[in-house]
C-alpha cells in the first residue's frame, strides 16, 4: 500500500526571492494533490507523447487529435428525443451570438486595451454587481456564484499596453473595485516564458495577462478537502465571464493551464501553498490581417 508520504513530493518554493523547502506532510489529501500536479522547468517535454498510454505514443500527432476532439458521450440504442435549432443566426451582440463567438485567440496586435474596457472584463468577470441587506448586514452580490459565498480567487494583472494606466503587477481589489499597483515596470517580454514555457512567443505580444490564482483557505475552513472542488467551480465560472467579456468588447482571449507554477507564485510574491496560481488568461486587441484590394 502506497502510504501519503510516498505520495508527496517535498515543497521547494521561493518568497522574495528566498529558496524555502518544507517536507512537512499536509493535513489534507488535495494539497498533496495541488503540490504534485504543479508544473516545473523538468517538465517541459513535447505535449502528448509523456501523457499517451502504452501502444499509443506511436499514433501520428494529429491522428490523437482528430480522435480525441470527439469529446462527447452517446448511449446507442436508447430512445432520443431531437432538439430543434434556431433556423436564424442570434441577433448580433446578444448573449447568444457572444457564446456562439467566444474562441480563444492568440494573435494580438499593438493596439492597447482600453482601461474602461478592462475595468468592465474585471467587474463583471468576478467582481461585485449589487448588494442587499440581511439581518442588518450589507451584503455584496458577486458576477459569479461560488460554494457557501465564499470567494477563494483574487485576479493579478500583469499590464503590458493597457491605456491611461502605467505598464505593471497589480492586484484586483474587488472590494473597492480598484487596481492595486504592487511592482511598476514592464516585465511580460521578461516573464512570458514561465507563464507558457514552450510555443510561447505569442503571449509577448499580449496587451495584459491575468493570473488567477487560489487562496484554499476560504473554501476549506468551512467544506474541508472538498473545498477544493468549489475552488475549481469558480475558476470555471470566472474563466469563461472574462471570456464572453473578452468577446463582447471585441478582445482576443486565451485560457492558459500551462503555467511554471513556483517561479510564478515568485513573480507574484505569494507562497504557492496557502495562496497559489491555478492558470492565467491573456487579453490583447485583435489582430487583424491586412489584405491588398488593389487590383
């Protein structure tokens, strides 16, 4: 039998620049497991080929990818009811046509985001859009639902070309709905490589990165190891409102899982076990080929 400290890998991470390393075995099974799912520098390989089975390494790349974009379950034999479908495109800019047209992309121009444009992805993204008395007590309605209203995520933008605000780290205050500068300076053309470490030159050109990251605290105080889950349920939520936001606005956006996450945590000052990365999205306006009608 595998006992839980043949399962976790001693933490090495940095705070202010500092090598800290702690053996000490966690009290609950999803730090264990949020530790050893972190990526590293010796992780960086091909994709695909470390992560397919036995028999399967040998499939051509995009033979794996045709197979498994069929991402979807069916029951043959039962009997189906078909769903109609709008014979009319949605109405342009309503809810319906910004799902139909949310993609992610990856292809930025020099355009900058517009900072009341940010602002909105922000707010509406995971910040608060109302309020209500209960029992004497103001309390705050979120863009997102979370288990037990309890919030575990915080938003830090990285700015690289965003109007009327200084390039930099900032930290997402949702309570004051303001941008806390914690390091001014740009630092995406320096960092980009540990955000994605490999086919990674187009976040360079991003006009600002956020990193999402995760204080367990706040979901596991109440709903122990299972507050890990809320914590991934909010992260979906807030993901795809940035997104849809992203595309309402008319941004190109990114979801980015690939994270180096020690050296991040570092860039972002936190200790990558209380408080860690969990992914970061990039914005950038859209680049938009030019095309030659001379005739």
């Amino acid at each position: 039998m595998i006992t839980l400290k043949e399962l976790y890998k001693p933490r090495v991470y940095q705070i202010d620049g500092k090598l800290k390393i702690s053996s000490t075995l966690p009290d609950n099974l999803s730090e264990i497991y949020h530790e050893n799912t972190k990526m590293h520098a010796s992780d960086v390989r091909p994709w695909l080929v470390p992560l397919l089975p036995s028999g399967l390494s040998a499939m051509p790349v995009r033979t794996f990818f045709q197979r498994s974009a069929r991402s979807y379950k069916k029951y043959q034999g039962y009997p189906a009811v078909k769903l109609e479908t709008a014979d009319e495109p949605a109405t342009p800019g309503s809810l319906w046509d910004i799902i139909a047209s949310r993609r992610c992309k990856r292809d930025y121009s020099d355009s900058p985001i517009r900072i009341q444009d940010l602002s909105r992805i922000l707010r509406y993204g995971y910040g608060k859009t109302g309020r209500f008395c209960a029992d004497g007590n103001e309390v705050c309605l979120r863009a997102v639902p979370s288990a037990g209203a309890l919030y575990p995520l915080d938003i830090y933008p990285l700015l690289e070309n965003v109007s009327d605000i200084d390039n930099g780290l900032y930290h997402y205050n949702i309570e004051d709905n303001e941008l806390e500068r914690l390091r001014p300076g740009s630092f995406l053309k320096k960092i980009y490589q540990l955000v994605q470490p490999s086919n990674n030159e187009w976040i360079a050109s991003a006009g600002a990165v956020l990193f999402i990251t995760a204080t367990f605290k706040r979901n596991q105080l109440k709903y122990g190891d299972r507050g890990y889950r809320g914590v991934l349920l909010d992260a979906g939520h807030l993901s795809q409102n940035i997104l849809l936001g992203c595309t309402a606005l008319g941004y190109s956006a990114c979801i980015i899982v690939a994270c180096l996450d020690d050296p991040v945590n570092d860039f972002l000052n936190i200790d990558g076990v209380e408080e860690s990365i969990l992914f970061a999205i990039s914005i950038g306006s859209p680049y938009i080929e030019k095309t030659n009608n001379a005739k």
